[in-house]
C-alpha cells in the first residue's frame, strides 16, 4: 500500500463510537405470551403426566396389549338385544382380523421355507405346505364370498347353508348305500 492515502477513498475511522437511539421500545408481547403458556398450561400439564407416570410405576399399559373379553357368538343373542348383536359383530370383525394375520403368518412361512431350501422345497417344505393349505381351506370355508360388507350375520348365514348343505349330501349318500 502507497504511503500516502487518498482521504477520500479511504477515509479516517471515527474516533468514537456513535450513540446508540436512546428511544424507549415497546413492549413485544411474543416472549409474555410464550413464559404465560408455560406456566398456565405446559407446567400443570408435566406435572399431572409426572404423577400419573409415578402412581403408574412399573404397570405400564402399552396401546398394543389390549385384551378384550370374548363375548357371546351371534346365537346366543336375543332378536332385540342390538348391544348384543353390536358386541357379536365386533368380535366377528376382530376375528376375521386375527385370522388375515395367521393367514398372512403361514404364507410367509411357506416362502421362507421355498426360500431357504431351494431346489428341494418340495419334499422339504411338505408339512409347511400342508398347514397352510389346510389352513386355507378353513380360512375359504369361512369367509369366503362374504363380500365387502361382510359381519357375523352374514358369516352365521353362511355356515348355515354349508351345514345344510353337508346334511343334504349325508342324507343322499345313505340313500345310495342302501
């Protein structure tokens, strides 16, 4: 850098600091609001949560153990009894689910099993395979062409015309046989 300094490019550094604007700010009502919801609402909120985890102790229920108590099947319903009918139909439908997951349960066994043996799957993986075609076989006997809309009254209805149907072929096979 030359020894002299164009004052206008470069010129000097104040000497002191400037003042700073000695106007009063108003009050920003975002922080108050903000220490007000802390205090009214998320501090009573913790410590109700604290207690209750306290009282709790180590009999912490988990949102995926809820067991329900069986109820009664459709036919032991009385005609007007809809609570009854309403609590069937739930567990009807709670069922069904747990059958879709057992279903679901056995199919991955089966793949695994074809996975894991290879090319003797087919004499290895038999008794896999037999389980899960006979639980398949339950499985379409029961639910089979319920449709969409599909509850315990329907599926009752079906099973109904399955036994009647079993009772008609039983009945012809005996007059055959004599």
């Amino acid at each position: 850098m030359p020894k002299s300094v164009d004052k206008d490019v470069y010129p000097e550094r104040p000497t002191q600091t400037p003042l700073q604007n000695q106007e009063v700010s108003r009050l920003d009502p975002v922080p108050l609001l903000g220490y007000l919801y802390s205090q009214v609402v998320d501090r009573p909120v913790t410590a109700l949560h604290d207690l209750m985890d306290h009282v709790r102790g180590t009999k912490r229920l988990h949102y995926y153990h809820r067991e329900f108590s069986r109820v009664p099947d459709l036919t032991a319903c009385l005609e007007e009894d809809h609570v009854c009918q309403y609590e069937a139909n739930q567990q009807w439908k709670r069922d069904y689910m747990v059958d879709q997951e057992i279903m679901k349960i056995l199919r991955d066994n089966v793949a695994s099993c074809n996975r894991r043996e290879g090319a003797n799957a087919e004499e290895n993986c038999a008794p896999v395979v037999a389980q899960y075609a006979e639980a398949c076989k339950a499985y379409k006997s029961r639910y089979a062409e319920l449709g969409y809309y599909s509850g315990a009254r329907r599926c009752l209805m079906k099973q109904k015309a399955r036994m009647m149907d079993e009772r008609k072929k039983a009945a012809q096979e005996e007059a055959n046989l004599e």
